[in-house]
C-alpha cells in the first residue's frame, strides 16, 4: 500500500515538474527514481556458522596497563570494535549504540546482576599514535565508563583485526596535516560458552537491535 | 454554456501556466533554488569534535555547490566524505540541479571542530551555509541524542 502511494506521489511531483520546469523535462526522471530508492532493512545480527577464535592482542588499557584480550575477557559475552577517537561520526554512534542498550539492561528482569556485569564492551584503537591511553580514556568517559580501551602498535591491532575478518589501514597524513584513520565496519560478539566470535553486527545496527540482542549474547545465544 | 465556462476556465489555466514557465527559460535566469531540512547534529562525545547531517535540495535548472560552513559553536567546520571505511575531507560537495546533496551518518558529513562548547540534546546550533552561486543559508540545527537516527522513510522523500 505504501508503495502504490508513493507512486501515485511520484507522478504528481513529476507532473508538477514537468509544468514548471517548461523545457527541463529530464530533471523529472531523478525525481522519480528517488522514491523507489529506499530498500528494506534486514536483521542487524548475523550469526556466524563458523565462528572467529578470539584475536591473541595483548594491548595497553585507558589506565596504561597491560591488556591480555583473551585472558581478560575469557568466559565473559565481549563486544569488539575497532574505531578511532577523532571520528566524529560511526566510531562515536556505533559505540553509544551500545553502551545506552548495555544501560537498558538494568531494567532487564530476566538477567542476574552477575550476568549483566558479566558483559565486556572493547574499543580498540586503529589511530594508536593518536588515541593515547589517556586519549581513549577521556572519549570512552563520554561513552561508557566501563568500557575497555585499548591501544598498542598499529601493526598489532591490524593483525588482530585482519583475524576477524576487518581490514584497516594505517592512518594516512594528508598534504594538509590532516589525518585520515579507518574504522572497522563490524561490531563483533564473543560467546561466553566458547569464547568464539559468533555474531556480527554493522553499521547500520541500531540501539533497538542490541537492545533486543543484548539478554541473548549475554548468555551465549543466539539472537 | 456552462460547459464552455470550464473549458475555457481551463484554457485561461493553461495559458497562464505556458507564460509563467517559459517567462523564466527565456530570461534564462533558471538558476539553483535551495531549501535546507532534516539537519540534526548528534550530541558528541567530547568538547573535541561532532558531526552534523542535513539534506540541501535543489528545485532550480541550475546545480550549485555548497563551498563552506561556518558555525557559532566551533571554531572550524569542514566538508566530509565517507568512502568505505576513510573519510577525507572535501573542497566543496555539489548540489545537482532538481536533486539533492543528502548528508546522511555512514556518508558524507559535517565535521565540526574547535567547539567553544560542548552541545547537548536539546541545544540548537546556528550554521551558515556558503554556496558558489546562491546566497548564504541561515540554519538551525537541533542537537539530538547520541544514538539519534532519522526515521528510515526521510531517505526516499523531499
């Protein structure tokens, strides 16, 4: 039904266009094909058949201690990102995203309070010259307090990202002094039971998706 | 005759539409003619940076170009495009004549920088918007939440 109205919308607006524009009448073509543009959105989650193993990154934390990404987060549901602080957009979106959905779980009934402490969020850093422990740790305050931050050698957290499948380059400096850094496009969930990447998210996930996914990862379910 | 009434009503119509589209073409002033909506700026993170999303739309014969930004709330602001997963920035973004320059969170952006304060939810922040052929645009743009999405459907309209 929403379809047919908008057509029905479209050969006005074209009609219309044709009228005033008297003598421009291919403009009238974008303007159709404009409203057919906007295609359905899928599930935000897709659940891996075969899942990643953890990436062996032992980094730096926000409190400038060492980080050893599989011991810390061994038996605990873990969201990895990979994103920068100078990113004005996707990495701050995608991260509150999930922080305001962790928020909700407090008012979850169906979750212990052990299970919903029980949820590690990583950030790690594909700027590290940049995003300095203390860098990362004023960003994440604006974010999720809790949140890990982690920071180390690009080389290293390529590497560790090349293994789930995310491809980052080395921020780039450009004629003009600026700095041009890559985030990863997937978030990543680790399953509890298995310590295995089994769930992805990409951009497009919103707050209601991890909202809704959140109880399931927690307890190493699919959602 | 009542009969005559209309059609001649509808002649009289007809006319007057011919004269006042072709008034224009032959003066050829057709020229870009702007509107601004759906501008919105997450509330960022930091007093470091933010972003900021709106959509120009061009009813004009005539594409135009949006050149620069300038804001009360930052010092900078600066034209971003989003090419996969690097965003560099930009001398100028084009406005098409009969469309539209959409700027849209994942795609191209405005990046603001410098801020003399750090916007909150609810807050408004004053742009003024430069092009090469059309006057500066005054904008208010509201400060959102954090996670703010536009509802899906502002895509496919005007």
């Amino acid at each position: 039904m929403r379809k047919k109205t908008y057509a029905v919308a479209a050969l006005l607006t074209a009609a219309a266009l044709t009228l005033s524009a008297c003598g421009s009448g291919d403009d009238s073509g974008n303007a159709v094909a404009e409203v057919s543009a906007e295609t359905g959105s899928d599930r935000a989650a897709t659940v891996l058949d075969k899942p990643f193993e953890k990436p062996d990154l032992v980094l730096t934390d926000t409190h400038g201690k060492e980080y050893d990404l599989r011991e810390q987060t061994a038996g605990r549901p873990t969201l990895i990102y990979f994103g920068y602080t100078n990113c004005p957009d996707v990495c701050p979106l995608t991260m509150n995203n999930i922080a305001v959905a962790k928020k909700q779980l407090d008012r979850d009934k169906r979750l212990s309070q052990a299970e919903k402490d029980s949820l590690r969020i990583v950030f790690v850093t594909t700027d590290p010259e940049r995003d300095t422990p203390s860098a990362l740790g004023k960003w994440l305050k604006g974010i999720d307090p809790d949140a890990v931050g982690l920071t180390g050698s690009f080389a290293t957290i390529q590497a560790g990202a090349r293994t789930l499948g995310i491809s980052i380059e080395a921020p780039k400096k450009e004629k003009d002094g600026k700095v041009v850094s890559m985030h990863g496009t997937q978030v990543i969930a680790f399953n509890p039971k298995t310590d295995g990447g089994y769930v992805l998210y990409g951009e497009d996930a919103t707050v209601d998706d991890y909202t809704e996914d959140l109880p399931e990862l927690i307890r190493g379910e699919k959602p | 005759m009542t009969r005559r009434t209309v059609s001649a009503g509808a002649l009289v119509m007809a006319a007057a539409l011919a004269l006042a589209g072709c008034g224009g073409s032959d003066s050829g002033e057709s020229g870009p003619e702007l509107s601004v909506g759906a501008a919105y700026m997450p509330q960022p993170v930091s007093d470091s940076m933010a972003a900021g999303f709106l959509v120009v739309t061009n009813k004009g014969g005539d594409g135009d170009r949006l050149t620069s930004v300038t804001s009360d709330v930052a010092g900078e602001v600066t034209l971003h495009t989003t090419s996969g997963q690097a965003m560099s920035e930009a001398d100028g973004l084009d406005v098409p004549a009969g469309g539209r320059l959409v700027l849209e969170s994942g795609g191209d952006h405005l990046m603001f920088e410098k801020l003399k304060r750090r916007p909150k939810e609810g807050d408004r922040v004053s742009l003024e918007l430069h092009f090469t052929k059309s006057g500066p645009i005054d904008v208010e743009m509201p400060v959102k939440s954090a996670t703010y999405r536009p509802a899906a459907s502002t895509k496919s309209h005007h």
